[in-house]
C-alpha cells in the first residue's frame, strides 16, 4: 500500500476544523468546526477519457454548501447514507437532522435537551436507529422519521462515544474515564469490555475513537477482528467481538490520537493523530494504517499544527483529514492481490456472502473469466504462463504428505526421512498453489513458513517469512521430456525444494535440505521483500542489506548495503540492474553486475548513472521485457517512460502496470474492476505506446518511409522495425520491406516479401498485401475483381470460412470443384455439430455424403430409423458398420445391431450384442449357425451367476431363450417343488408344474427336428423318431424328469379337481378323483390326500373307503401324537355311528382292481375312461371323455387350446 497527499481545500476565514465525515454511498463530505461552521462538499470527476478514470481525473468541487442552523462549535457529523440523511451537533447540545432535496440540503428535524452536550451520535447498520449519547450520562435511542424508541439515563457516568454492533444487537458506550460498557439494544446492561491493551497502565484515560465494522464488503479471512478501539494516549486494541479476550494489541507510538476509522472493506484501520518529533519542537501530524492483524502498513505525514479527524471515502481510494482550517485530501494505492500472466488478468476480492476469496482469472483475449473460491488467500504472484496462489491451510482437512505425489520416485531406502517428512506435513499451515492461467491447479507444496513475500521465474518459486527463505523449483507437464523424466525421479526429493535461513551463508552444495525446523531461528535483522530472475536471487532485509544469490544452485554471492529500507524489488531482462523502492516510496538503482554498456556514459553526461538517480512518490514499476534499459513507472497519478534513466513526458493515469513489452504498456485499471469485480469492462485495460513508437508512426505516417527508416536506424528496436516493415508493404516498397523484415528477424515476413516479388500483377501483390493485414473482405473483393474466384475461395477455406465458400463455390459460373464443395459441406455440418446443433448438421453431412459423421448425427438424434437406413445402405465390410452396430447396442436395438454386425462379417460381436441384450436365443442361433463354441460356456456361467444372485426365474427365462429347455425344465421342477413345500396355494404350484412339463414337451420337439434335419428325408420317420429316443437317453441324466414330466400337474389338477367336485356337491366324482391322488403320495403329502380322501368318502356314504383312509392316517410316521390322537377320536366318533361299509355298488367298484386300472383318467371329471373313442390333448397327451370336454375351450390340464 502507498498514500500520498493529493489535494487540500482551505475553510474561509480560518476556522478551525472539528469533524469531518465522508458519506460512502453519495460522496458528500460533511465538515464542521468553530463558530457555527457546517459545510457539504462533494468532490467529482468529469472526464469522457477512458485513460483518466479513477484517481488520475481531474476532481472538483461540485457542491460547495454552507448550512445555517448551528450557533456553537459543530462537534459532532454523522451519516445517514441508506436515508440520505445528515445529523450534526454543536456545543449547545442542539441535534439538526438534515436532509437533501432538489440538490441542496435544508432543515428537517431539530432536537434539544438544553441540559448537555452531545458526545457522540451513531447510525446502525441498516440506518432505521440512532443513538445520542450526552455528555451527562443520558441515551437516546431514535428512529429515522424522528420518532424515539427509548431513553435511560446512565446515573454517575460521563459518556463520551457510542458504537452499534454490525447486527444492530448491541450498543458499545465509552465512558470519559476510559471504559467501555456493553449494552443490549433495549439499553439494558450486559458487562464491562475487557481492555488488554492496558493492562499495565494507570490513571484516568480518554477514548480517541471507537469503529465497528459492520462487514458489508466482506472479511478479509474467517474471524477476522472488526473492532477498533482506541485511546488518545496512542494504545489501541481491535477485536473479533465485543467479548473477545485475545485482542490483537496495537502500540502506534502516538502521543496523541484524534480519531480513527477503518476503510469500506475493513482491511485497513486509519489512526490519526500527532507523534513527538525528538529533534523538533513542535510535534508532528501523521495517519498511521494498520491491517486489522496489527500489522504496520505505511506512515502519512500531514502539514498543519493539530489534525482533528479522519474519515475515509466510500471506495477506499482516498482518505479526508480536518486538520486546523483545512481539509487534506490523501490519495491510497491499495495492495491489491492481484497478478497478470499469457494476457490473463487475475485478480481477488472479498464478498459479503462468502467467507473465502473470489479469485477471478480474466482472459482479456476472449474477454472470458473464471473464478475460483479460495479460504484464507494470503498473495497472488505471476510469472509467464503460470501465477502462485499462496493460502493458509485448511484446519478442517489433515494435509498430505507432500512427497507423496513422487511415487516411487521416493527413495525407498530411507524410511526415517519419509517418516519426518510425513509428522512435519501434519504441521504445516502453508500452501503454495501453481495455477495455469485458467484457474487449474498445476501443483502444490505445504510450508511451514509464513509466505509474507513470494516472487516467481520461470523455473522456481521462492516465498521467504521474516527469517527464511524457501526454494522450490516448479515443473509443469507440458515441459516434461522423456529424457527428463529419469531426472525428476532423482532429483525429485532433494533438488526440488530448500529451506535456508537468512543469515546463514550457502555455498551452493546440496545443503539446503527441507528442514522447515531451522526456519524458525529468530534474526535481528529480518526479510522485508525479495525478487528473483532465472540467474539470481535478491533478498532485503530491513537494515538495508540486499543479500545477492545465485540461482538454481543457491549459494550467496555478494552483499549490498542501501541507505533505506527497501519495499520493492524488481530485476531488468538481464539482471544486470536493479530497482529498488524504498518504504517511503523514493525509486532508486543499483548496478548488480558490471554493464556492457558502461563505455557510453563517458561523454560527461549522467543520464544513465544509477547512483545520482532517484524520483519520490513512486508506487509501482516494471522493466520492459525486451531492453535493460528501458522502464516504466507509477509516480502519483503520472507514469513515466524512461530509457537510459532520461524520462519522457508523463502519462496521466492511475492503472497498475502489467506488460511492458515490444514498446507498449499494457496498464490494467484495477481501481475501477474493484468497484464491480464480477463483471470486468475491457474498457479497463489500456495500451500505450511509448514516444519512440509514436514518433515513428508518425513519421511514417506525415514525412515518409525513407525518413522514418533513418529515425529508426538511429533508436533500433524490433517493433519499430516491423512498424517500417508494414508501413513498406502498404506502399509496396518491397526492398525497405525486405531489409525492415531482415532487421526485425521476422523469417515468415521475408518469405512474403519474397512471394510477392515474384508476382506480376500489382493487383495481385495489393491484394495478398490487404490479405496480410487481415483485410480479407477487401482481398477478397480485389480477387474476385480479377475474375481469381479460385483465390478468394482458398483464402477464405485458410480462414476457415466455409460458409462464404460454400457462396463463392454456388455463385460461380460453370462447374465447381465436387470434392472441393464436398469439403465445404463437411465443415459446415463439423461447425454445426461442435455446436450440437444435430438437426443442421445431418442437412449438410448429408449433401456431403459424409457417412461417418451422419452415423454420430443420428444418434445424437436418437433418429434411429435413420440410423438402419443409413446401415443398409453401406456396402457390406464397410467400416463405419461396427460402430453403428456397436450404438444399437447401446439403445438395445438387438436386430439391427446384429444386422450391422453380420453385414460386416463379424459374427462374434453380433453374438456379443445378443448376450449383453439378454438375447439368448438369438445368441445361440447365431452361434450354431457360424459354428462358434463358446455360446455354451457363457451361456452356463450367466445361469450360474443367476442363480448365485438367487434369480432362479430369471435363468429359467434364460435357458428357455437359448432352447436349453431341459435346463430350464429342471430349475423349473425345483421351483415347484420349493413352491410345494412352502405349503403355496395348489393352482400356484400346479401351474408351475406345467409349465416345467411343457419345457419337457419343448425338449422332445427340439430333439425330434434336430433328428429330422439331420436325416434329411433319407430314413423313415420311425427310424428318426427312435433316434431321437436314443439321444435322449443319452443326454438325460434325469430319466424321471422326462418320462414323468406331467406327473406333477396331474397330481395338482386332480387334488384342485376333487375339492371342486366336493364343494359343487358331486360327492361320488369327488371321492373317485380323489382315490387316483393315491398313486401321487410322492408329490403331495399322504396326510392331505388321506385327509381329503376321508371328507369325500364319508360325505359319499362311503364309509369302508372312508375307514380304510383313517386305517392310513393313523399308521402315518409324519403325525404327532397329539395329531394321531385326535383322528383316533374323530374316527372313534364316525364308525359308531356309521358302519365301515361301502353300501353302493360303484363305490365297491372303484375300489376293486380289474384291467380297468390300466385304463386311461378322464380329465376333466376324473373317471375311467372305459370307451374306445376318446379326445387326446395334442400338448400334454391327456385323454377325456368326448361328451366333456366339448364344454371346454383349453385343456384342463396344460392349458392348450382345444383343436
């Protein structure tokens, strides 16, 4: 930060000045003193010059007005700025509220007590209160229309100053004996504020000043402190809270203290006061700015004999001081963190809705930016194409080791150092981030040391504390070389970084390891800035030793003594000089090496001799890139060009310096960015060029070239060469063009230059002249001109303009070039496709029958009918099929992408397609038919993993889709029979049943086909029919399974059939189905068949059948004793009253076993089936009476139509 004063405005007839406030949202300045005094000033810029914003406008006074009302002294002036109003005090006690109307301020409330005077007044943060405190204890508390909420008087106590809490929840009032009391915004009493700050002072002492910040800009870090508190004897403390007991403590060594303030963003506390001058006699008027940590920023000297008040500008760029009859006005040039690097302007900045800092990297190219969000940001530092982030670290996230991204390029035979190296990392507070220009993260490194002081080449990065200095030398990937990557290994841990503590004295060996633990040793005499090249290291220290180091091998060369404290440091191109701006902002040189160029200075003349050369107030400084001797400079609001150290006339501007290169200064208006950070204007960053560059043109331009060429011999510079060079070719002087080319090396101008002298045409030669200057409409209108359509069109596919070719290629006459008009399609389809706009695209892919990127389009799309037209109109093996056959996959379109895969003769992945779509039968199909293998092994392996995910249903689904029914037919068995025991309804696990038959029936016709198509006709169709019997009694290892299939289904269907019969009342067909369930004890338990067989027979009258059925249960192993037991008692309780007898004949019939056994079961009613005529179902080859079943549309049993 650097201040300066600026401007002074004197009060007429000498009044003595008392207050000054300045409102931070209008601008007006209220200032009041003796006799009455109140005046509103407002100071104001008015320039249209892009080049003069900020604080290098001219400002004048735009109101000037006194305001009548007070008779006393106006010791009070405060702000209402969200109200626009203005509330003033005097001596007497009388308050006048003011308020601005058409452009002037009048009257609009008047209070007073007539008792006492007021001491203080102060608006809370959203300006709906007020509150006066009186001189005699008393407080009120107002609102903005004029209405009071509350008053108290303080009995005893002599109140001096008030203070809201940004929350508007609290009330701070500083007592006349020095105390400060807390109140809660209701005026009741919370505490005493602790004073650390003077803890070892006695007696009574008086407040110069107490300022809350309220954090309406933001914080410069989490808990940053906000409070301001200080006394006039110059001890002055600043908190985090009202509470807070860890102050920190600032001595100013002032021995008076009038008033302080901190700026609009709270970064910088503002004391004023006088300080004792030991050799003078009358005492000195100073500002002294401190950050809110306690840390000295800069000291203002102000004229005069006593400074009343200070009060800072809305913007924080300059700050009001009342002192005797006047007001000074000080210009401050902030420490911005701010950087610039590959035409990228990075930039930082607090909000109030973040606790971290905005970093913005603004492409000032593109006119793009990125922002990235940082905790704790401590400094920005830039250098090439690559800038340094350096933060505290994160608490909340334990740090890593930094080692650990070598890998294995850590030596392995060292564990204690990777251990140290890893419980040091635990304590690291430092981050040094390498970003790229766009805000990506290239690197990092935790320190130890506190990087106040950070500078950056190419190659390394160095951040000293104030005892230390610590060396890392960067690499990024991109200036990796195979070659170099052996050596990153190896050098990767003790070359990479160092530490070196400020007085020792390194040699250059490896002795500076990555101790952070010497860092710490305490210096009389610490670092206060440092700056680096790619050959030598600087580093000031505060007694003005300027240490000088070799680099990359550190090891300390030479030692300078200066005769001030430097600020800032900055090398030439070279490294052969160095400037230096001291603490007080005066620019001085030193010669750190011999120069070259020492021989010109003899002529007497002392231009170029650093040491008799020094300018004050300077604030900023960069060297040009391209010339040690050539630098430009900040001083005030002017900056200065100077070359040999002769200066040219200064430019009014207030910008930061970024670039100075080829003759121009790129100066960034970082003032005006601040003001709306998140929308940088291009409007802020100004080019300019220095005389010599201006001179030349000019010349060029009003004298001619041969003149300009003689100028320009006399000051060579590169620029100015290619100026003459351009200049030449405009006029189509070829020659002064060519030697203008040679002298500026520029190998790509000569070859033009050269090309052109080898044209005929001067029409020609102008138009590849206005082509080179990027002139193309008007080359293109001159081609066309010349009837040279072909030149027009090349120039503008060199542009890639092919929009404009297309035109050119349709309007010419005759025919045009089809591959040429080919090529034109494709990029317009390639310029709207990287849009993705598809639909555009596929218009003009299609006119240039570009397949490959109509296939993508498509997709894109989802126009997947178009996609199959485009498949099958490609030629068969054509390349692009794969890839259209691999994005039905992916939409699991399986037929077309098998398609696309056969079409192009790649049968495996068109089996591939068929499995990863669940298309098993598919799958096997192609594979049988292309004699592929290893569709079994897969298919068996999905089944397993299936069934292992416990998805029996779903391998059943699978096998039966691949026609391994038999497989299917097994697991589907098992599911029945789990079903069975589950006790499941009996329709459930009668389905089942069938279904695991039909597999069975699907395994016969398989096998019988496969038979068929093997024979081919040959042999009889019994001979197939046995060979498929044969093969079956091969492959089945399960004979059951397939000789029973149905025997399940059959034992279901008559159990559901018999309790159906029994609940329709046909009792006797109910007990006959009910005795065939006899035969199923296998599938359905005996005790259900026994149970069922009992109620059928016994509601039949069947009473022996019904015997013979308890005779059953009784014997059954499976029942409890309990369960026997109570059969006993029910059996004992039906036969003494029915005798154990069949009484009918057909009951007796059923039971007797004759050949009619052997018969066949009808169906659907369960009887024998004694005729020679019967219906067979053709499915499931189950027999039922003709008469029955033509009541029925599907088999009862499987379910299959009935034919």
């Amino acid at each position: 930060m650097f201040i300066y004063l600026s401007k002074k405005i004197a009060i007429p007839n000498n009044t003595i000045l008392k207050c000054v406030s300045w409102n931070k949202d209008q601008g007006f300045i209220a200032c009041g003193g003796e006799d009455g005094l109140l005046k509103v000033l407002k100071l104001e810029t008015y320039t249209d010059d892009a080049k003069l914003k900020g604080l290098a406008a001219p400002s004048n006074l735009s109101m000037n007005q006194t305001l009548e009302g007070h008779s006393g002294a106006v010791q009070v002036v405060t702000w209402n700025e969200q109200y626009q109003k203005l509330t003033t005090s005097d001596q007497n006690g009388l308050i006048i509220v003011w308020m601005l109307y058409k452009g002037s301020w009048y009257e609009e409330m008047i209070n007073n007590r007539n008792k006492s005077v007021v001491r203080s007044m102060s608006w809370n943060a959203d300006g709906l209160k007020i509150c006066i405190v009186y001189e005699d204890g008393a407080v009120i508390v107002g609102s903005v229309d004029g209405n009071r909420i509350w008053g108290k008087e303080l009995k005893g106590t002599q109140l001096a100053h008030v203070a809201w809490s940004p929350d508007s929840k609290i009330l701070l009032f500083g007592m006349a004996n020095g105390e400060i009391h807390i109140y809660d915004n209701q005026g009741n009493f919370i505490m005493k504020m602790t004073m650390s700050s003077l803890a070892n002072i006695t007696g009574a002492l008086n407040i110069a000043g107490i300022h809350w910040y309220t954090g309406t800009e933001g914080y410069l870090e989490p808990d940053c402190p906000c409070l301001a508190v200080c006394f006039t004897n110059g001890h002055c403390q600043v908190m985090r809270h009202e509470s807070d007991d860890s102050p920190v403590i600032i001595e100013t060594g002032m021995w008076h203290v009038a008033s302080i303030q901190w700026n609009h963003c709270g970064s910088v506390l503002a004391i004023g006061g006088s300080l004792r001058n030991s050799g003078a006699e009358k005492d000195v008027n100073v500002v002294q700015f401190y950050s809110p940590f306690g840390e000295h920023l800069r000291t203002l000297k102000v004229p005069g004999k006593q400074m009343t008040a200070v009060s800072w500008e809305g913007g924080g760029l300059r700050i009001g001081l009342a002192v005797d009859s006047y007001i000074y006005f000080a210009n401050i040039r902030p420490d911005y963190k701010w950087g610039y690097c590959c035409n990228t302007v990075v930039y930082a900045y607090t909000r109030p809705d973040r606790l971290e800092y905005s970093v913005v990297f603004w492409d000032t190219k593109n006119n793009e930016k990125f922002v990235k969000y940082v905790k704790s940001l401590m400094s920005i530092t830039t250098c090439g194409d690559y800038c340094i982030l350096a933060t505290k670290a994160d608490d909340t996230h334990p740090q890593e080791d930094p080692e650990a991204e070598a890998g294995s390029a850590l030596e392995f035979n060292e564990p204690s150092n990777q251990n140290t190296s890893k419980d040091q990392s635990k304590r690291r507070k430092y981050v040094l981030v390498l970003c790229n220009s766009i805000g990506t993260p290239q690197d990092s490194k935790y320190i130890d040391i506190d990087p106040l002081f950070v500078t950056m080449t190419k190659t390394h990065v160095i951040t000293a504390s104030k005892e230390a200095f610590y060396v890392w030398q960067y690499r990024v990937a991109k200036k990796l070389t195979a070659l170099e990557i052996n050596q990153v290994a190896k050098t990767r841990k003790e070359g990479r970084e160092r530490v070196y503590h400020i007085d020792d004295s390194p040699s250059g060996t490896s002795d500076g390891t990555l101790n952070f633990a010497k860092a710490f040793t305490a210096t009389r005499d610490p670092i206060c800035c440092i700056t680096a090249s790619d050959r030598m290291l600087l580093v000031a220290r505060e007694s003005g030793i300027l240490q000088r180091y070799s680099l990359p091998n550190i090891s300390l060369l030479q030692k300078f003594s200066l005769t001030s404290r430097p600020y800032q440091l900055s090398l030439n191109c070279n490294s052969s000089r160095l400037a230096i701006i001291d603490i007080t902002g005066v620019l001085t040189f030193l010669d750190v090496e011999t120069r070259a160029s020492a021989g010109d200075v003899e002529g007497g003349s002392t231009a170029g001799d650093p040491s008799k050369f020094e300018r004050k107030d300077v604030w900023d400084m960069k060297w040009a890139n391209d010339n040690p001797d050539l630098f430009s400079m900040m001083e005030k609001t002017r900056m200065y060009v100077f070359r040999n150290l002769d200066p040219e006339e200064p430019i009014q501007t207030s910008g930061f310096i970024c670039h100075f290169e080829d003759l121009e200064i790129k100066s960034v208006l970082l003032d005006e960015i601040m003001r709306v950070p998140e929308v940088p204007n291009k409007d802020y960053l100004i080019n300019f060029e220095i005389r010599s560059l201006r001179d030349s043109r000019a010349l060029i331009e009003k004298v001619g070239i041969e003149d300009a060429s003689q100028f320009i011999e006399d000051n060579p510079h590169p620029r100015l060469w290619r100026l003459l060079a351009e200049a030449a070719l405009q006029k189509l002087d070829l020659k002064m063009a060519e030697q203008a080319f040679v002298r500026c090396r520029d190998y790509q101008g000569i070859e033009f230059v050269k090309r052109l002298s080898n044209l005929q045409s001067e029409a020609m030669k102008q138009a590849e002249v206005a082509a080179y200057f990027s002139r193309f409409e008007e080359a293109e209108r001159m081609y066309l001109d010349m009837d040279r359509r072909d030149l027009a069109i090349s120039l503008r596919i060199k542009l890639g303009d092919w929009f404009r070719v297309l035109q050119l290629l349709k309007t010419g006459s005759g025919d045009s070039d089809d591959a040429l008009l080919e090529q034109a399609y494709n990029a317009i389809g390639d310029y709207f496709a990287d849009r993705q706009k598809w639909l555009n695209a596929v218009q003009y892919y299609l006119q240039g029958r570009n397949q490959e990127r109509l296939a993508e389009c498509y997709y894109m799309l989802e126009d997947y009918d178009g996609l199959e037209k485009l498949a099958n109109s490609l030629p068969e093996n054509h390349k692009l099929l794969p890839d259209i056959g691999q994005m039905f996959v992916t939409v699991g379109m399986c037929e077309q992408a098998v398609s696309a895969f056969l079409k192009c003769n790649q049968p495996k992945a068109a089996v591939d397609a068929c499995v990863h779509l669940n298309q098993w039968n598919k799958a096997v199909e192609l594979a049988k038919n292309h004699s592929m293998k290893e569709i079994g092994p897969l298919l068996s392996k999905y089944a397993s993993h299936l069934l292992e995910k416990n998805k029996t249903l779903e391998a059943v689904e699978l096998y039966r889709k691949a026609h391994h029914f038999l497989d299917a037919a097994k697991l589907m068995f098992k599911i029945a029979e789990d079903e069975a025991k589950k006790r499941t309804r009996p329709l459930r696990v009668k389905k089942l049943y069938v279904l695991a038959a039909l597999l069975v029936e699907n395994f016969h016709t398989q096998i019988k086909s496969s038979q068929q198509s093997k024979t081919k006709g040959k042999k009889s169709e019994a001979t197939s029919a046995l060979a498929g019997l044969l093969e079956e009694d091969e492959t089945s290892s399960d004979s059951r399974i397939l000789d029973d299939a149905w025997r399940g289904a059959e034992a279901y269907h008559f159990f559901l059939l018999a309790q159906r019969q029994l609940y329709d009342g046909k009792v006797d067909a109910a007990m006959r189905t009910a005795l065939h369930l006899r035969d199923y004890e296998d599938i359905i338990p005996a005790v259900e068949i026994y149970s069922l067989l009992a109620i059928c027979s016994s509601a039949n009258c069947a009473f022996g059948t019904c015997s013979r059925a308890f005779i059953k249960l009784e014997s059954l192993e499976t029942l409890t004793p309990d369960q026997r037991q109570l059969y006993e008692d029910l059996a004992l309780e039906i036969f003494t009253k029915h005798s154990p007898r069949d009484t009918r004949q057909s009951q007796r019939d059923s039971l007797t076993d004759g050949p009619e056994g052997k018969l066949p079961t009808c169906i659907v009613t369960g009887r024998i089936i004694s005729e020679y005529q019967f219906w067979m179902c053709s499915v499931c080859k189950h027999c039922a009476l003709e008469q029955e079943v033509t009541q029925h549309s599907f088999c009862p049993l499987c379910h299959s139509p009935v034919g």
